[in-house]
C-alpha cells in the first residue's frame, strides 16, 4: 500500500491543530526540521514536535535536516517521534551509526535520507541498520519546489539495493510530489510520498491523498 505523509511545513501554523486535523485520513504526519546550518533556512524544534504529538494519533515520520544530528536524536524520539531521519551529508558515518542506535534504544524506527546530489551508494552503509530511506526529490531546505524527476533512477536504485539487502524498509520521496508526479515514484519504487503544498493547497484534502495514493474514489 502507497502511504502519503503530509508536511506540516506547508500548513497554517496559526491553525496548526486544525490543519493536522485536516489530513487525518493520511498515514504519516511528516515534520521538518532545520538548523539553517545543514539547509539555508530555519524551520521547528523540540517543542513544536511535543505539541503537535499533543493533537494527532498519526506517526511522526520527522525529518533532521540539521547538522550532528546525534546530538538531538533521542531528544527528537522522546518529544513525540515515531520514526526520525538524519542525513548521511550531516555527519561522520560512525556519529550517524551512533544516532541511529539512540533512536533504536528509545524504540523508535530510524531513517537516512540523501539530497538530489548523493548517489545511491551512500545508503549503503546504513542500509540494513534501518526502517526508512528517503530520497530527496527537490534541494532540502524549502517547500514548494519544483518535482526533480531526474532522481527517479536513484529511486530504483535504492528500491533493487532494500529489495535485496532489507525488504521491510520503506522507501519514501520527498520534494514536488503531487498529482502529475506522483506516479512516477510509485513507478520507480517509492511507497511512501511525502506532499506538503499539493496536500495543503487542495480543495478536497481526503480526495487529494486518496488521489496521490492512485487510488480510486
């Protein structure tokens, strides 16, 4: 089953209860996080992540883009998340080991995440240590952003190396998902779709996910 995980970053955080509400019927709530260190652009932290676990049932798939991330981890998992996702460019691959056993202790799943730029390879270190791989389909740092189909090759990529290595990992896109792109990633293996604006900006948001799964109504 295709699962859709809406990005808070593209709600109404003046109605952030409300919008949350709004998207139940999705699989995922997918939280952002940066430092304006590892991306130019600065975005939540830990208390933002606790209330929102506050006011949803969803899981919180929340996404690192901040540098070291090891030093925050645990901190992100004991706040409310579900499963957290670091970047393999954010830190040394033994720190990032290391972040992923903290996030393991606190029985929480992990993930590891590569921009448009890194190749497929550099997953593979991490590959059997977790539960997600995301692959970023814009330049993390900003919603909106136009869908790089380029990065479907990856995608596939990464889908044969979960296939053969470990096949209960999930594979997740994240940058431009939308209706006219969403195909594409389930095509090249993505199951899980992170949407912000195309989920947001719809006027019938329950059709929108039932539409990015490419499901029927």
């Amino acid at each position: 089953m295709i699962k859709i995980a809406p990005s808070i970053l593209s709600a109404d955080f003046s109605n952030l209860e409300r919008d949350i509400r709004r998207v139940e019927t999705a699989d995922y709530l997918h939280v952002d996080v940066m430092d304006g260190m590892f991306v130019p652009n600065i975005s939540i932290g830990l208390p933002v992540v606790r209330s929102v676990r506050a006011v949803t049932s969803l899981p919180l798939d929340v996404h690192l883009m901040i540098v070291q991330p090891l030093r925050y981890a645990a901190q992100f998992c004991d706040a409310g998340a579900d499963l957290v996702s670091l970047h393999v460019e954010s830190d040394t691959q033994e720190n990032l080991l290391a972040a992923i056993r903290d996030i393991h202790a606190k029985g929480k799943r992990a993930g590891v995440v590569v921009k448009p730029k890194t190749p497929a390879e550099a997953v593979l270190p991490f590959l059997t240590q977790v539960e997600l791989i995301l692959v970023m389909t814009v330049e993390p740092g900003f919603g909106g952003q136009k869908f790089m189909a380029d990065q479907m090759p990856k995608v596939r990529a990464i889908r044969q190396l979960i296939d053969r290595q470990n096949p209960a990992c999930e594979l997740e896109v994240d940058g431009g998902v939308a209706p006219d792109t969403c195909r594409q990633c389930i095509e090249a293996g993505a199951n899980v779709l992170v949407a912000g604006s195309s989920v947001y900006h719809a006027p019938d948001i329950p059709a929108r996910i039932r539409e990015l799964r490419c499901e029927s109504d």
